[in-house]
C-alpha cells in the first residue's frame, strides 16, 4: 500500500487528474422544466410519456405536461396506466451525454469488454463509499457505483438493496440508471422500487428494513449507474458506526474507494486489511480545522477466482472498516451495564420457571442442563441476527411469554434463568471464525453477532449456544469454535478465544459386523456414533414423523445399493432422536443380495459395503487461495467380515498410508485389512487436525483425498478352500 504526503495530497485533489483521487462529486442536473413530481404516462399503443399529471378531468380524460412544458390531454381510452414517480437526479435526460456528470463520462470511456477481460461477468468502473460524520456523532453513509455487463451471467446487477435499521437510520435512492450502448438512459421506475419490512411477521423484531430497486432493461454491453444514501442517528454504543467495503472481489474492479469526512469532534478509525505492500491501494489523509479527510483507494483489482475449502472473504481479500475510536474493554463493560438494568428488578416468571426447572436436580450441571434443555426446545428460534434487529435484548419474562425468539434473546433467557437458579455465566457476543479475522482497532457490537453463554460449573467451563433444539449443552458448532468473543462483564479488560474441539470430537465411529454367503449375498448390521457437527445433523431427524425416519433409512440403504433391502434400524421414536442428555448411537441393519461377484461358486469378489470415498474435493491440482474448515474432523471405522463356511482370503488389499515419515501432517488416512481364521478384520480413519491451512499444503490435502478414494476401488477375493472344493 503506498501512503502519499499531505502536501500532495492537496495537489492531488486540485488536479483532480483521477478517480484515485477526485473529492467526493454531485450530481448537477439542470432542473427540468416540469419541475414538479416525475410522472410516467404509459398509453395503450406503447408509448410512456414522461412529466407530470396535472389533473384528471370529470370524463376521465388525462391532463399531462411533458418534460418539454407542453400540456396535452389523453382520454382515458388511450391510457393504460400512469406511474407516479419520485424526482430523482437526471431523470429529466435521455441521454448520458446531457448530464452534468463527470465520474459517470469518464467511466464511459474506460475500455471494458469481453477481450479486457474474458472471464467477467461484468466490471464494476468506479465505486464509492463516503462516510460524513458530524460532531453529534450523526452520519451519512452514500454509496455510488457505476458498471458495465459483459455477459448475461452479469445481467443480476440489476437488482440492488440495502438494509438499514428504522430506530436509527433513513435511507434514499438518489438515481438509477441504465446507459444502454448508445448512451440512451433509463430511469428507476418508482413500481421497482420498494422499501419494506424484512421481519414484518415477527411484531417484537420489526425494525430491519431493506429498500431495493430493479434497474430497467439491463442487459449485455448495458452500463448501469445508482447511487444511496443511508443517513443515520448520533452512533452510540447498541448502534455502532461500523462500515466495511472489500476492496477485491469476484469480478474485476477498476476503481473503489472509501473515504471518511469527519467533524473535529468524532474520532474515526479507517482500518484497512492485507493492504500493506499492495501498489495498487493507497491511502491519503489530512487534518484541519474544519475536520479530519481519510480516504484508501485501489486500481485495477483482478477478480478472484472461488475455489473449494474457500477461506471468509476477509482472510483473503484487501479490505477496510471505519469506526469510532473506543476500547473493546470498555464496550464490553458499557454493554454489561445495559443489560443488567433488565436483570434488575422484580422477581419474573423467567426466574419462577428456572427455579421450577432446577427443583430436584441433584447437582448443579443437571440444573444447569436442565434449563438449557428448556430454552432450546421450548423456544422457537428465529433467525434474525442482533445486527438486523439490535443488540438490546428483550426482558426475560417478554421472551418466555412470546415462545419465539432470536440468537440474542435466546442467549440473553438463558443468561437470566441460570442466574435465577443461582449458576454463574456470562453473556458472550462472538465474531465467528467463519466471518474472517476480526477488526481488532474496530471496537463494536457490530463485529460481534453470534450471542452466547459461558456457564461455570465448579472448575469447568461449558459454551453453551440454545439457539434451536438440536445443539446439546456445551457443543460449540463449526464455525464458531476458535472464534474471538466479548464477554460482557464490568471486570471484561480483553476478548476470549472460543476453544477448537479435538479432531475425535467431531465426526463419527462405526463398526460393521458383515456377513458373507456363498451365494454372493451380504448382511450387514452397523453401529454409528457421531459426535460434534455430525451428531447434530442426525439430531435433525427429531423434526421428523416415525413413518418419514423410516423412508430416511430406507433411502439412506438405497444409496448404498439399489438392491439393499432394509431389515431393521434404531432409534425409531422422534424422541430419541431429540434427548440432548445423551448421546446418539445409530444402528441399522440391511441386506444386499448378489453383492459380490460369484465364480462359480468357488471365488467371490467383493468391496468393503459403504466405503465410497470420492476425490471430487479436488477441483484442481493446484490453488491460490489458503484451505478453510469451520472444525477439525475425524472418521474411524471398524468392520469384520466373516466369510462362508469352506472359504479363504485369497487376496486382500494392501496397507493405505497417505503420509511418509514420522511427521504427522494436519491432514491423514490410513487403511489395514488383515485375515484371521474364518474372518477378514477391516479399519480405516482419517484424520483433520487443521482447520486453516496454507495453498502450499494443498498437497497434502490431495495425497489424502486420493489415498482414501482409492481404497473405495479396491477389491476383496475369497476362494473355497481346496478341502471344500
């Protein structure tokens, strides 16, 4: 990132030689001569007439002026509707060249097509977030982008939104626009714009809104313009100023800035990420009188091509935040602060439901449980985060009595009820792994949008997340775990690591007892039992009626093999399936006949059953990007196998081992057969331990997937023995 002097910068600006560096631009339009209201008048025969309705006459006849002055009358006959449409910048031209709009022309000039860059589905030519902070801590945020179609994947652009919260924020659309290619324009009709409610049907979370808009007619070698404007509250400490902008992305990017205007008053904090050493981002600032100017900028970004295993975007892309200077300590304490005026107070029936709850438990992990097991079965769970609704939870009588509830308030009854019963936790506000690496000189309650409880119980520690009723008490979910947390308490001076569980806690062991016959047919009877993310998913299946767990099963053998019968399975109560006080043992059992090749009679050729590892997670032999798993992970499986009466191992698979050396790698498997009397003993496993890795060990990641998928060809022979025969 290259950094210019102050005094340049000034020079810079004056000469006002590029996007880089160009202050902030209006819109100038001369005004229309209709100048009030911006009224479509669509006739019968095709025509949309634009202006202004002056009147409807007694008979139905329309009274239009045009944007020319001229004042027409169209009986109703001929008219098919009339679009009320809101005055925006430049809707009184038709074409691009009459606007007064300098980024806009400039734009047009850039070369952009499909031989520039082949692989696009459109540019993005100029992108521009301002944020203007006055002294009462009151901002605006305007967003202006101008971009081209390359191909009809790219034709999506049209439809934009932005959401902003109704008890902090207002929002406008200052203009939309299409630039067909011959420089003709086309304005947002007022029918594809709409401001609306995004949780409408949930009265006590009803205040995120999203205004969105459809730009007319884009299609490929269209240009399309639009520029917003969010204007926001005094930012405070449940409604932080926090902005981001990536300054990369899947498309290729000619330019995109963010630039911050702020009163002497304000603090702001403009932090940029994975920018050091990148000529293509630069970053200018200045301080007067009259403010602070801080703006970084970056040219000709190429897109970045997606692949698998893909890491959040901010561990791998260049991008910023802007914020008001405050200390993570200090917002972890204000926070504590507010919430515990709601815990104050009057006796609820929030506690009086604890209390009942924790009655006869007989220790203070079976409470603990026992109130945990309640919040997040008998709560429903709404998913609606704390930055789309706010980060004040609701009192804990108001979330028992409603029955539905989001992450926060869910988290926050939870907190409440174990304080009621007299067990120690803490409210936790965590900025999951799965979002990127934190904004650490962004202190706010922004970052922080998956809410939590720590409870402690004697020496231990247990995570706890009730968001719905299949996470068990103490399993944090990937994604979460390794995760940085606020912990909202008075004494909080630092954030806290969310610990990674152990590789054999997430993921699954099975053992097979399978039986061979002479005919070729095999019965197998398997025992799963799944731990971490992989107990959750079957945990799911409490959802499910009896008659619909056993079509799972039965559709679960299919896969297997077509001609796999089911012959028994358990659990088969829903409610087994839901109990979060113990853990899950899966067992079914099928038979597939003519399973293995039969020759003759006297050889039979077979794979072990359910060992169908693939290599599709190879996409390709080689990456740019680093790999990304939200756990560790681990699979063991153990089978026997015993063979008919009369027959031998023949032939058996040799020993797979993805590694070389005593070095354990963060990723391995491994695979034995062995033959002993009457029986063939299978096991293999593997093993994740990391859970961020470089491109340069992709290798590894390969040698493994191919190591694993190759056993799955592998085959199995088995003869009579000769005194049978």
């Amino acid at each position: 990132m290259r950094r210019l002097p102050v005094f340049a910068i000034f020079l810079l600006i004056a000469a006002g030689c590029s996007f880089t560096v160009r202050p902030q631009e209006k819109e100038a339009p001369e005004a229309p001569k209709v100048s009030l209201g911006m009224d479509i008048l669509y006739l019968n025969k095709g025509e949309e007439i634009p202006g202004r309705l002056d009147k409807i006459e007694k008979d139905g006849t329309y009274v239009f002026t045009n944007l020319d002055g001229k004042t027409s009358k169209y009986p109703s006959e001929q008219v098919l509707r009339i679009e009320f449409q809101r005055k925006r910048a430049g809707d009184d031209k038709d074409l691009a060249a009459e606007l007064n709009a300098p980024i806009l022309n400039e734009a047009l000039k850039k070369e952009v097509s499909v031989e520039k860059y082949p692989n696009a589905a459109y540019v993005t030519i100029y992108d521009s977030m301002t944020v203007e902070i006055g002294k009462d801590l009151s901002y605006a945020v305007t967003r202006r982008t101008i971009a081209k179609v390359l191909t009809r994947r790219g034709m999506g652009i049209a439809n934009q939104y932005v959401d902003y919260l109704a008890d902090s924020a207002t929002t406008e659309l200052l203009f939309g626009r299409t630039i067909t290619p011959e420089g003709k324009l086309l304005h947002v009709s007022e029918s594809a714009v709409e401001d609306g409610s995004r949780f409408g049907t949930y009265p006590q979370y009803d205040n995120a809104r999203r205004l969105k808009w459809s730009l007319k007619e884009v299609k490929v070698d269209s240009y399309v313009d639009y520029s917003y404007r969010v204007t926001h509250k005094p930012a405070n400490l449940l409604a932080p100023l926090y902005e981001t902008m990536f300054l990369r992305s899947t498309q290729p990017i000619i330019h995109r800035e963010i630039t911050v205007k702020a009163a002497p008053e304000a603090e702001p904090v403009l932090s940029g990420f994975m920018i050091e050493g990148n000529d293509r981002i630069n970053r200018i600032e200045s301080a007067t009188p009259q403010g602070k100017f801080i703006r970084i900028s970056a040219e000709n970004m190429p897109r970045i091509e997606p692949e698998n295993m893909m890491p959040p975007w901010p561990d791998v892309l260049p991008w910023t935040a802007v914020s008001l200077k405050r200390t993570w300590s200090d917002t972890g304490a204000e926070y504590a602060q507010e919430i515990s005026k709601i815990l104050s107070g009057t006796e609820d029936a929030a506690s009086l439901k604890a209390k009942e709850l924790a009655a006869g438990q007989a220790s203070e992990l079976e409470k603990a449980r026992a109130i945990y097991n309640y919040v997040a079965k008998e709560i429903g769970f709404l998913e609606i985060a704390p930055g789309d609704y706010g980060f004040m939870p609701h009192k804990p009588g108001e979330i028992l009595a409603a029955g539905q509830a989001n992450a926060l308030d869910k988290a926050f009854l939870l907190h409440a009820m174990l304080d009621a019963a007299g067990i120690e936790s803490s409210l936790l506000l965590a900025h999951k792994r799965s979002e990127g690496h934190l904004a650490g000189e962004n202190a706010c309650l922004r970052q922080m949008g998956t809410p939590l409880v720590h409870v402690s119980i004697g020496a231990r520690g247990y995570y706890c997340l009730p968001t719905t009723q299949v996470i068990p008490f103490g399993y944090i979910p990937a994604g979460v775990q390794g995760s940085t947390a606020l912990v909202a308490i008075e004494s909080s001076k630092k954030l806290v690591e969310l610990p990674l569980l152990p590789a054999a806690e997430e993921g699954v062991n099975t053992f097979s007892e399978i039986e061979l016959y002479a005919d070729g047919r095999i019965r197998v009877k398997r025992k799963e039992k799944p731990a971490g993310g992989s107990e959750v998913s079957w945990r799911e299946w409490s959802k499910l009626r009896p008659e619909e767990i056993t079509q799972k099963f039965e559709s679960m053998v299919s896969s297997i093999h077509p001609n796999a019968k089911l012959l028994d399975y358990s659990p088969r109560d829903p409610k087994e399936y839901g109990d979060l006080n113990e853990h899950l043992v899966i067992n079914y059992e099928y038979e597939i006949p003519d399973y293995a090749l039969n020759a003759g009679g006297e050889i039979l050729v077979f794979r072990i059953p359910e060992i169908n590892y693939s290599a599709s997670s190879i996409e390709k032999y080689e990456r740019e990007l680093p790999m990304f798993w939200g756990s560790r992970y681990s699979f063991d499986n153990s089978a026997t196998i015993r063979l008919p009466e009369g027959f031998k191992v023949e032939n058996l698979p040799e020993e797979v081992k993805s590694w070389e050396g005593e070095n354990i790698p963060f990723m391995r498997y491994e695979a034995s057969f062995a033959a002993r009397d009457n029986t063939i003993i299978f096991h293999d496993r593997l093993e994740r331990t990391g859970v961020s890795e470089p491109a340069s060990s992709y290798d590894v990641f390969i040698k493994t997937i191919k190591a694993s998928a190759g056993l799955a060809k592998k085959w199995l022979v088995v003869e009579k023995d000769d005194n049978n025969k």
